[in-house]
C-alpha cells in the first residue's frame, strides 16, 4: 500500500496552537541571543516555529522562544515582526522577478485593465503611491473577483521590471499570484497591532 505524505504538523511558540510548517515562520537563535526568521528554511540550527500574526509574535518574545531553546533570547516583538516583514517583501520581489521572467506579468494601467476584462488577472498590485486610474482598476477588481492588494511604490516596482515607475501589475500565473497573496495577508496580519 503506498502511503500518501503528510503535512509536518508544527507547534507555535506563542500561542502553542498545531499548523502546518507552512502556515508558520521559522526562527532560530544566535549564540548571542538574537533571533532571526528563517522564511526561507535555509539557516542552520534549532528553529521555533510562530505564526504570522503579531500576538503570537508578542507571546513567543515574552516566554515562547527562550523556553523553545532553552535559553534567553534578545528580540522586541517590533524587531522581529519588522524582520519577518522584510523577508515577506524580499519574497513577494523574488515572485513578481519570476513572474516577469515567465512572461506571466501584465505591467501598467491598460495591460492590467485588459487582462482584468479578459480574465487573465489572478492578482493585481497597486503601488501605494499610485494615482490616475487606480479607482478604475479597484474597480474592474472587485468586478471580475481578482485579488487586488495595496503594496510597495512605484519606484520600487520600477526598478524590478526596468522602468522609471510603475504604479499597477497583475501576475497571470496563479501559483505565483497565490503565493505572492500569502505573503502579503501573512505580512498584513504580522504587522496589524491589536
């Protein structure tokens, strides 16, 4: 009988609830004290598993992560949720990267509004420093069901894709628009205070 794989059921230091490894953010400390997040499950060493949303971020800096490693630890919710964060943006960068790459990336104001009317959106970004057509395009959103989501600028988008600016893009692809939407809702709840 062939066995079918099961999800790594982790526990979170803050507010000791079971999830999937997925659902959560790994940590790890350094000889020092620090803790650093592992979004990307790449360091070495014992990890701590919280999830991504503040209170359990707060939890696990009060008791959670020392008694995890069985050692003091030396972080402020702010600092780690502030990290975490940073690896949730260097990861929704990494995507938008591979989604240009793969030609999966409509880029300005018509492409986005045509690939809304056309079904192709799975995802739409608007710069928060966006202007002109952003109504229109929340609009045509929320018509047509797509995710639209409020990150980053427009010089940074720019940057990634060789333009001076860019104030809107949908991703077509939906493996990379679902992943891109989980960083920025895990990233959304981590960063919201009470």
């Amino acid at each position: 009988m062939e066995r079918t794989p099961r999800a790594q059921g982790r526990t979170c230091v803050g507010c000791r609830g079971q999830a999937d490894a997925a659902a959560l953010v790994r940590c790890v400390r350094s000889p020092d004290g620090r803790v650093a997040p592992d979004l990307g499950h790449k360091l070495g060493g014992r990890g701590a598993h919280v999830h991504m949303k503040r209170a359990c971020v707060e939890a696990a800096v009060r008791g959670g992560l020392a008694r995890s490693f069985s050692a003091k630890v030396t972080a402020t919710a702010d600092e780690l949720c502030a990290l975490i964060a940073a690896q949730c943006d260097a990861r929704v960068a990494g995507l938008v990267l591979a989604a240009n790459r793969t030609r999966a990336l409509e880029v300005g104001t018509d492409a986005v509004l045509a690939a809304l009317r056309g079904g192709a959106a799975a995802l739409v970004v608007v710069a928060a420093d966006a202007r002109g057509k952003r109504a229109d395009i929340e609009g045509q959103a929320m018509l047509s069901g797509t995710r639209c989501y409020e990150h980053g600028d427009k010089a940074t988008w720019g940057r990634m894709v060789a333009r001076d600016e860019l104030a809107v893009f949908a991703v077509t692809d939906r493996r990379i628009a679902d992943e891109i939407a989980r960083m920025l809702d895990d990233r959304k709840a981590l960063l919201e205070v009470g």
